[in-house]
C-alpha cells in the first residue's frame, strides 16, 4: 500500500482524485489539505506521495516543503515555464531520492494518441488532424492539436518527408482547414460532444485512423493513478507521463 | 424480365453498367450500342430501357430518338441545365406514356445521406460537415458536400433554427473550416481515401452522424438497377434519383 | 408562453426537465408535483402542459385527472402495455380536445437512426448493427438495438429481399455477433462509454452508416421539448414521438 | 539508386510491385523474372535486392539461389514455417552479409495498428476488437483480428491485466462476440467494404480507438517497398516488417 495524500482536497479535481486514491486496492489516502490546512499533515500522516492540483501561485512554495520533507509528487498544477522547471530541478539536487512528475496532460489516450501519431507520421503520404469539441470552446484550434500537429511535423521533417499530397486549386476559404506546421488540422464544434481528436493517416490503399474520445473530466484519474505508483521509483524531476508509459 | 440497352456501352462506365444489367436476374441485356452503331438497334431489339451514360454533346439527339420511340431512358450523361430540362419534357409532352429518368448522382448512399441529414437538421442544435476525398480532386469543399450543407441550411431556416452555437473567438485562419450558406464544412484530402462524406448533428448529450463511404466508381449501378426498374412505372421527366426511393 | 408543469418533478428526471422548461423562452414552469403534492395544483396554475416522469405504480390515476382537467400530457413513465393505452383511449374519447403522448425513449437522435435504418434497409445488399455500451449493462444486445433490428427486418422483408449476404464457413463461436429476425447484431462493452449504436449498410462499392452516441442521461430534454411543444396541437393518443418528427 | 529485380513478375501482385519499383525516384527495376524465366538474370543484371511473391512450391531453391548469389531479397510468399525459417537461416550463416525479410503482412498500417493496440492494452481496464470485411469471405475472426487480440492479451497478462469488465448476465448467443484468449472479436461481413479492423480500449471517461482501413490490394507496396531500402543495411534473417519500423 502506497500512502497518498492530496492538495487541493476540496476542489473539484482535487475530490475525484481522493475518490480515485479510496478506490485503488494497492493505495491508501492518508492526508488531505486544502487552502487554510497545515501542509505538515503530510509528514504526520507518513505521507509517500503527494498529488497536487491545485493553482499557480501557491503550488511553488508547497512542491518545496514536499521535496523538502522527502515526500514525491505528482503536479498537475498549470503553469510550469522553464524558469519554474529549472528551481524544482535546483531543490531536487540536494534530495537525489525524491522523485517528481509534473505534467500538463494526464489523460493516457491523448498521450498515447499524441505519441502514436508522431511514431507512424513518417510511414504515411499524407496526415491530417480533426479535433471536435463542445461549442463553448474558445479556442480553435485545441491546444491538443497544436501540439499533436507540431510532433507529426517534426516526425516527418526528421524522416525527409514532404507535405502530404494536395491538388485543391478551387478552394471556398478555409474549407481545406488551418495550417499548423504543414499539417492540416480541422476543428469541428458541436453540441453533444466534450473533446474528442482523430489523426487521419493515408498511404496507398490504406488508411490508419487514431481516435480519442474523451467524455468525462474525471479522465486525468488513471493517469494520475499511474504516476502515483510509478514516481517513487523514478528519481529527480519527470515531466509529462510520457516516459511512465515505457513504450 | 425488362429488356434493357446501354448507350456508350464501350466505355468505362458502360460497360460496368452492360456487367451489371448481365447479373441482374430481372433485367435482359439486348442492345449495345457506341460512338459508330445505329441507335436504331434499340428499336430492332424491342429494348424497353435504355441506360445512358454518354456526354453533353451527343446525349440531346439520342434522347429525343428514344422518347420518339417510346423507349423509357436513365441518363447519368452531364450537363443537364433548366434549358435542357424543358426540351425533354417538351418531348414527353407528346409521348406521355415514357419515362425519363436524369439523375446527377446515381449513388443511392449519397443521396439518403443527403436526404437523412436534411430531415434531422432541424431537431439539432448544432450541425458540421466533413467530407474526405483523395488528394486529386481540386474543388474543395465537394460538391456534394455543397448541395449537403444547402440542403442543411434550407432545412434549419425553415424550421426558425438560428446558427449553430460557437463561442470560438481565438481561431487560427481556416480551423473552424468553410462556411457553407451557415454550414460549417471541413475537407480532408488523404492518400488512400477515394470519396467519403461525414454529417455530425448534435444536441444536448447526444449526437447523431450520417456517413457515406464510397470506395469504387461502380458506386452508381444499384442506383441505375433501380432507375431502370422503376422508370416505366413513371412516365415523364423524373430529375434525381430521390423520388424513387419513396422516402 | 406554453404553461408547463412537471409530475415527478423532485426525481432526477424530474428535475433535468424543471431545468430544460425554465431554460427555454417559450414555456413557462408554472408548477412541480411530487409525492405528496396535491396534483390539483395544476389546476390551480393553468397549467396546459404536464411533463410525467414518475413510476409505473402511481402514472394511471396521474393521468386519468390530467385527461378530466383537460391537460395535455407527456409521458416517459414506462409500463406502458396495450391494455394502459386502452385505458387511456377510453378516458379521451370524452375529452376529445386533449392530447396525450406517451413515448419509450425521448432520444431523438436514437429515434431518427431507427427510422433512417429502416428506411435505408431496402436499398442495400447488407445491414448489419453494432451497439456499444459501458460494461455495467446487464442484457446484450440492448432493448433499443433488438428494436432497430427487427425495424430492419421488417422493411427488408417488405422490400422482398433475402438476407445479407455471408459467405462464413468457419467461424470462432460467436463471432458472427447474435442473430435478431436474420439481422446480425453486436455488442460491445467498453470502459469509458455510454450508449451508441451504429448501424452499417452496405452494396457494391459504398457504404452508408448511420451511428448514435448519447453520453449524457440528458439526451430525453431536447425530445420531451418538442413534445410539450407539439402536443396541444395532436389530440388524442400519440404514442413514440416518431409522429411528432414529421418525417 | 537500389538495383531491383521481381520474382513473380507476372502475376498479378508482382506487377504491381514492378510499378510501384519504376515509380520510385531511388529505385531501379532491373529485372522481372517468372516461371520458365532463368533466375541467373538476377545476377547477369546486377541485381542488389529480389522482391518473392511466388508460391510456397518454388520459394525454397529460389531463396536458396539468390542467398548463395549475395542478392538480398524480400520475400511475401507465405508458408513459411519454423522449418522452412531454420533452413534460410542455416543457408545466411555461410553469407553472413546478406540479408532476407520474410513477411506475412505488408501493410504498414495493418502492423502498425497491431503494434500499438498492444502498446496500449495495459493501460485500459477495457478492451475489444471488431473486424469489418467483404461477404466473401469464408474465416471469422480474420488472421490478422486473431494475431491482434493475441497480442493484446499476451500484454496485458504480461502487466496483470485481468479480463475486462462485463456485467453481461442476459446475453442473445453470440452477441458479445468470439473470446480469442480472454478478449472479444466481433466480426462484421457488408458488401462495400473490402478488410477494415478497429481496436478499441476504454477506461473511466476517455477512449481511444485504432482504426486500419485497406481498400486496395496494393496495400502492400509501401511496405515492400520500405523493405527493399532497408534489407540491406539489416543482414541475416529478419521476419515480419515490425524491425523495421524502428519503433
């Protein structure tokens, strides 16, 4: 049993996440703060591994009383730039055995679906990208996209492949979508859906589609679940769940 | 068994169209008829239903024989303009017991397709659409993806139905893809793909899709199979498959 | 205004569709009955339409008072056998003016995918229906895939066509799916879904698929709606709101 | 500029691999070679690399032939078993510079996807296979829909996976599909569609979906051709094309 405490107990994430923790037979929930809780909870409660959602200006001083304290952490905390990466790599340093992970995504499918598309970009002529997304969605494309469209772009410029195939002469504007480093990517905005992405690839005669649909914001849970199980044997500062995924 | 001719019956399509009537076990292929044969053959060999998938400027002269002669026509041969249209039903005027059957798409799934999305747009909040084709085609979006979203849009006016919701304020240019009389519309073009069609419909918590997926260009002969069993129960101009399929 | 009330109106149904009439600008909630309440309460409102959701126990004396007020009635509560609607036919035949709509599923969306499988069936070599659900569902195939199958069935059978077609000489037991009225039908049972349901139909060349996804116990609002908005203008008894679609 | 040659040149596969070669800016077709054809054309013509798809009755002493010759070849003739695999290694271990692919599937796609279904499978609580084909064929599931599902559930049993969860206690035979050790194969046969596989995994909230679609035998080309440029730089025996992939 791994004993887990959670900040930011009393958010919305923060309680699907205890929720999550109770549910798991191999995991005990031993401490939970929220804004006006004392942080030494942790240490009292013997606390292994912290999960912190919690907001960018307070998660700094937080993250360094864990490493601190020799407590792991999973951070899905927002807001982390090279600057604050470097200072949690500098209180790392003098706590070698502490290990932890910080990441902005912890919905396994998207990773997966992220890293798979990357991975088969260079076998295929053409890619494209549609994301689909509930209505009141600001931004088009998704931020998912962007970075989905950036890692096929670099796969195939690595591979010395060209732009997929394209003979439109005759095109009503916009119809062929937004150019996002040389890959199409369409954004589809309808109500009924939550956040839903397919990477369209295509050689001759066939085609290989990667799908993620994702209907619940309780979709981060397993990811986060994994990182709490693997952090303690992973050192020094991880970012993203890539690397937990041992693909 | 109908006693059926084909016009054009060398060409591509022709013979596809001769190869079908063959496996038919209701329909008698009689008559063949090219560039050099005299169309009288269709007279000689007693053919009920002639099947004409010929071109815009030799299709008006064989019509006008056919209806002269009482043979009932399924024409897929292009360039049908309203001035055209009123010379047939010119024609038919004195011949009222023939039928003449001038469709543009002979694709049975495109058409319910089209006919499907049209009648569920108007219980739907929001409504896309995405058209996939291979990356030769130079017209973007397809036009059938054009008559789709026309049809879309008539339907929603009629029933008071304003713009599908989108709060997107921070698009990169052509993401949220080509605005079609209102209809958002997104063509992808893929290696492998031949001609797809996707209509999403959507409403609170759920949503309803209507896919066409057309892989071979003999997509047509059910449709034409079905012209020429019905036509003769028809006289006069029949334009577009649709009412036959009594929907 | 349509002056709106609601029968079961403290359940969670009851109180999804509080929330949708409130939400909407042209019906008024002027009144919410539960256990407990005097039902005359409806009455005293004017209330022209009641929405009931409550249990197969209590919905007869309901609806019997509703009818004698002459209050028209939509009605998801399920029980609904033949000798029920016998009943209710009786109690209007005295109140000519009222209407009353009785309907097994609200989904539109699932509605029309019925109804377009069915009238597709016809045109096609083969039809086959996937549904998929989360992996809590006791029955497979669901109640309202067995319902598209035997729609299917029926209008093939009326169309004079013979069953798809199946080459099959060595199949793994169950692979081929479940056999509903000569229809294959499969289910899937997956984490991280709700309720779809794609039918597929396919001839020479092309395909037409037909799927619905419904990710949210809301997806009845939209069609008790139309229902409370349509039902003053349909005396007598309506049952499934496939009428009410106009199609 | 690769030196090419084709065994099997004639038939029908074998000249769809000649075109793909000549269409290839960095290969050169050299020679074609089919039954009654003098296989030492391979070496009179400098040959560097032979593609084999031939039949198992004449695949042994060609391979043998072109092995001794220090010709590299790539090879889709099927049949080849431990036996047959431990005799070309035995031949390659006196040429130890050359090298021999020997692949039942060529299709990227269809590789990638199994690859990556089972790179995923530890991580979803839930996972199924449905596989979509023409009605003309005779075996459900396909070879390739039983490789897949072995491949997930060696991976899964590997990471402790248990089966997946599956409330079904009311089942019509055969709805929930075929169990290939431990996971449930559907399979679908439509006329219009030609082989289509799709893997599906599920946990709380999210889905990801792996799609393969092939509408063309030449499917393949790709591959043989990612092989030809390949095999090579890779001597000895290498089977299936997964290697090469570098993943």
């Amino acid at each position: 049993m791994i004993r887990v405490g959670v900040l930011g107990a009393k958010g919305k994430v923060g309680r699907a996440i205890c929720e999550a923790v109770e549910a798991a037979p191999d995991l005990e929930l031993v401490a939970q703060v929220d804004a006006g809780d004392r942080i030494e909870t942790f240490v009292d409660s013997r606390t292994e591994v912290v999960v912190d959602f919690t907001s960018p200006a307070v998660v700094m001083p937080n993250l360094e009383f864990l490493v601190a304290n020799g407590i792991h952490a999973v951070v899905g905390t927002t807001g982390f730039d090279e600057e604050r990466l470097a200072t949690v790599r500098g209180w790392l340093q003098s706590k070698p055995e502490v290990g932890v992970l910080i990441a902005p995504n912890f919905a396994i499918g998207a990773v997966l679906s992220m890293r798979f598309a990357a991975q088969a970009a260079r076998f295929f002529d053409s890619v494209e990208v549609i994301e689909l997304h509930h209505p009141n969605k600001v931004d088009a494309p998704s931020g998912t996209a962007y970075r989905t469209a950036a890692l096929i772009a670099e796969a195939r410029a690595a591979a010395g492949r060209g732009p997929s195939p394209d003979a439109t002469t005759d095109e009503l504007d916009g119809a062929r979508g937004a150019d996002v480093d040389g890959v199409r990517v369409h954004s589809v905005r309808l109500a009924g859906l939550v956040a839903h992405q397919e990477v369209l690839l295509g050689t001759q005669g066939e085609t290989l589609t990667i799908r993620h649909d994702s209907i619940d914001r309780n979709s981060f849970a397993p990811g986060v679940l994994l990182g709490v199980r693997e952090i303690g044997a992973r050192p020094g500062l991880t970012v993203g769940i890539d690397p937990l995924l041992d693909l």
